[in-house]
C-alpha cells in the first residue's frame, strides 16, 4: 500500500514536458471516466517508462515512449567579450583590454538537430542532440589611447565579421511537475560545439522552466499546448584559437589603419611627454601624477608592441595566423519565451517557441515522430 501511495504522489508530478514535446496525462472529469477506466484495464505494451503499466493502471495516458525529432534553431545575442589577449604566427601575445574596447559584439548562429528521446519515467525524459551549426561573429571595436591625465580617445575604429561552421552535441532530460491543471517542465542539456577556429570545444548549458497548459481538440489523439517561460544560457567563458588572418581582416583592408594607428600612438607619447615636461619638479614628485605618466605610457607601449607586430603580420597576411585568448559571455543571460505545440495525433506533434526581451532573440521549431519502445 505504501508503494502505491508513494507511486501515485510522484505521478502527481508527471503532467506534462514541452521542450520534449510530449506529455503524461491524467484523465480527470466525468466525461473522461470512461477513458480512465479503459486505461486501467488495457496492458501496457511496452518496457519504457518504468513504471509505465503502473502509470496506465492508475489512469494515467502516456505519451509513447521513445522519439526522434528534427529541429530548427536560430539565435542572435549580444555577448560581452573581456580579457583579450592577441598574438600573430604564434608569437608573444599582447594584452589588449586597456587601449581595445568593443562597440559591438554579436553572435548569429543556425542550426539544423536531430534530436532522439526517451521516456526513463513517467515524469523524467531524457534526450541527446546532433547538430550542424553555422555561426558569425559581427565585432566592432575602436583603439583608445591615453593622454596625460589619463583620459581615454577613440582614434580609429574598425570592425570584421567572421562565419564559420559547428558540429554539436549535446545530452539533457526534462523533469515535469504538475501545478495547479497545467504543467512545470524544467529543461535542461549541456552540448559541447566543435569549431575548427577553437583550441577545444566551446560549451554551454541551458536550463529553461516553461509553465503552461495542454488542450484537447475534437480530433482524436489531437492537442495544442501553449507555455511561457524562460531561457538561460550559460557558456563557458575562457576561449582560445587560432584563424588565419586573411578570415579576420580581407588583404588589403588593414595596412593603412595600422599606419594610422602607429602615428595616433605617437602623438600620444608626445602629448604625455608634453603634459609631463610642462609639470614643475614638485608637481612631478606628486604620486598621483607619476602614476598617470608610468600608466599612459605602460599602455602607449604596448599599443606600439601590438600595433608594430600587427604590421609585421599584414605583409605576409595570406599566411599569417592569428592566436587568441579571450573571456567571453553573453550580455543577457536569461530572455523570455512564448511557444505552442501542436500534436496531430500520438506518433507525430509540431513545435514553435519564440525567445525577447533582452540582448537574444531566437526561434526554435522542430517536427517529431514518436513510436513505442
């Protein structure tokens, strides 16, 4: 009898999954006593769910157990990029942060996955992706050099957009709780994207909570869902890889800004030098003023080390490689969802969610077939 109660209160909990796009049902309701007690009387066939004729028994309609579904997914979100370091033909590499910084970052990608899942308990799915991606990333970025009392100009900007292609794969499940008639699906998969420009693969983690509800329609075996929700994103953030430069920057679009570069770095050093040769010898003892001269001119040197060593690379750019190393995240890490699924019948559902409201926008849609296993 305990093992009967113990049975039923976790079935509470199984009432419905969304990002699987399948669900475990209670029949509930007058018109549906019939519908309950034919369930109670009808062996189930199958070896998953465990617990699945337990399931059936207690009047519960489980979806079947095994699928393999096909997706769609499109993505477009600011990241934050920190910690940039940058080196060429794997040479010293510079430490940028101070004189580079970003206007704009932003990551595209689509991807085309196969999805396969199975149903381990009534109220656990469990899936695995395959999936082949194709990405850009659209940077601008501006080099800011110091003056002598340390404030900061823009003196060249410039931008470059690099696209690429990924392999990924990924494992997760779906726990799912009932609250109130309608469902809770907790979401979550780690997926790890191969890319040929990374030293190793790039991974991410998702976690989305959709909360919504299932409606039956007068077809047979046919339903909509409908769910709201959220989406959090959560990669790892230390990245490092090489590219050959030509994929970065085009031949010919870089040596006259590096020209331009090197001479705004020159008139720099000759705007801190003249700041500092204008202070009298008490007002260059004072601490605060030593400290803005050693400062501008640490990071005046390295702007010339990197910009000297960036010429170097330009002359023979359609060999010359680019090694980075780098902190990456995105600048938003939750955004909201809407979505809706159609089920034609048992075997065979449609599934579109849309993501807003904040720095990443997507859209996921996907077609599934389900079959007993």
């Amino acid at each position: 009898m305990k093992r009967i109660l113990f049975f039923k209160i976790i079935l509470f909990f199984c009432v419905n999954t969304v990002y699987s796009q399948v669900f475990t049902n209670k029949e509930v309701g007058q018109r549906n006593l019939s519908r309950k007690d034919s369930l109670k009387n009808v062996e189930y066939p199958y070896s998953l769910p465990i617990w699945g004729a337990k399931a059936t028994n207690a009047g519960y309609s489980l979806p079947y157990s095994a699928g393999l579904s096909v997706q769609y997914f499109w993505q477009e979100s600011d990241i934050i990029i920190e910690n940039l370091m940058v080196g060429f033909n794997n040479g010293q590499l510079h430490e940028l942060d101070e004189f580079v910084r970003f206007n704009k970052a932003v990551a595209t990608a689509s991807a085309v996955s196969v999805r396969p899942d199975i149903w381990l308990f009534p109220f656990l799915n469990i899936y695995s992706v395959l999936g082949k991606t194709s990405a850009s990333t659209d940077i601008g970025f501006g080099l800011w050099l110091p003056d002598g009392s340390n404030n900061y100009n823009e003196v060249f900007s410039a931008g470059t957009k690099v696209d690429f292609n990924a392999t990924t794969f990924g494992i997760g499940m779906t726990p799912t709780i009932g609250v109130g008639g309608g469902f809770l699906a907790l979401d979550m998969n780690v997926a790890w994207t191969d890319v040929p420009q990374l030293a190793t693969p790039a991974r991410t983690f998702v976690f989305g909570p959709r909360f919504g509800k299932n409606f039956r329609m007068k077809k047979p075996e046919s339903s909509i869902a409908v769910w709201v929700g959220g989406f959090r994103v959560q990669l790892n953030s230390e990245t490092n890889g090489s590219i050959l430069l030509s994929e970065v920057f085009p031949p010919g679009t870089l040596g006259g800004r590096i020209d331009e570069g090197k001479e705004k770095v020159e008139n720099a050093f000759n705007q801190v030098e003249n700041w500092w040769n204008g202070l009298s010898q008490l007002e260059q003892n004072n601490p605060i003023n030593r400290s803005k001269y050693e400062k501008a001119n640490s990071i005046l040197d390295r702007a010339s080390q990197f910009l000297v060593a960036a010429d170097g690379a330009v002359s023979t750019i359609e060999t010359s490689t680019v090694q980075y190393t780098m902190d990456k995240r995105p600048k938003d890490m939750w955004n909201f969802i809407v979505g809706t699924q159609y089920q034609f019948n048992k075997h065979l559902m449609l599934r579109l969610e849309y993501g807003f409201l904040s720095s990443r926008e997507q859209l996921i849609t996907g077609l599934q077939y389900r079959f007993g296993l």
